[in-house]
C-alpha cells in the first residue's frame, strides 16, 4: 500500500498531461468527414431536406436488396446498437459483386442529391470535402 502512495502523484501528473489534449480536442468544433451530419450550415429548403432524405432512403433501400439475410440482420443489429447505416455497411463482409453494386448506387445517389442543391450549396459541399485520396 505504501508503494502505491509513492507512485500516485507521478500517475496523477501523467493522467493529467495524457488525458487534458485528448479531452480539449474531442471539445473542438470541427467539420465531419463526408456522409456524416457537419457542421455545415447550406441553408436548405425544406423541399431540399424532403428531396435528399428520399433519395437516401431510396438508396438504402436498393443496397438492402443487395444482401444475404444474414447481412440484414447484422445491419438490424446494427441499427438497433444505434450505429450509423454507413459504418454497419462497411462492417460487413461484402462480395465483389455487392461492393461494385453499392458502389454504383452510391455514386447514382450523389448524383441525384447534386441535383437537388444549388450551385452555391454544391461549392461549400466541395470546399468542406476532404481532399481526394492519391491512387
């Protein structure tokens, strides 16, 4: 016990210094990587948010078409965990084939969502984007 008491104030000063950055940065305002709900503010139409939510859903609905029983209900668990439809998709183990299929509606949904937004909704959606990955 009374080594225990030696080391506590040097743990103390450790937790102290490991934990204050990583709490300070998680506090931070800071913009979501794409797909997920940014801090951007595009000033959308009401008939803008009904158009883009049933293109999603709309989407979704094409990709759960896609999987195996077995996949909807992990995705069921999933949802039920409160995980986001995007991070229980990647979760799965997919076939080249349902991958290239999602890939496919992923691309045709931006496409109709890019339909939706204005030109200057478009320009602050690609200024927000994190820059394209290198090949």
């Amino acid at each position: 016990m009374n080594s225990l008491i030696k080391f506590l104030p040097g743990l103390l000063c450790l937790a102290t210094v490991t934990c204050i950055p990583v709490i300070s940065a998680l506090a931070q305002p800071t913009l979501v990587s794409a797909g997920a709900k940014a801090p951007l503010d595009l000033k959308l139409t009401a008939d803008q948010k009904a158009q883009l939510k049933k293109i999603k859903e709309e989407s979704r609905a094409e990709i759960q078409k896609l999987l195996t029983p077995e996949q909807l209900s992990q995705m069921e668990t999933a949802k039920a965990n409160k995980v986001s439809f995007r991070k229980a998709l990647a979760a799965l183990k997919l076939t080249p084939e349902q991958k290239a299929s999602v890939a496919a509606i992923k691309k045709q949904e931006n496409t109709k969502e890019n339909a939706v937004l204005t030109e200057e909704q478009r320009q602050k959606m690609r200024a927000a984007a994190p820059p394209a990955k290198a090949k």
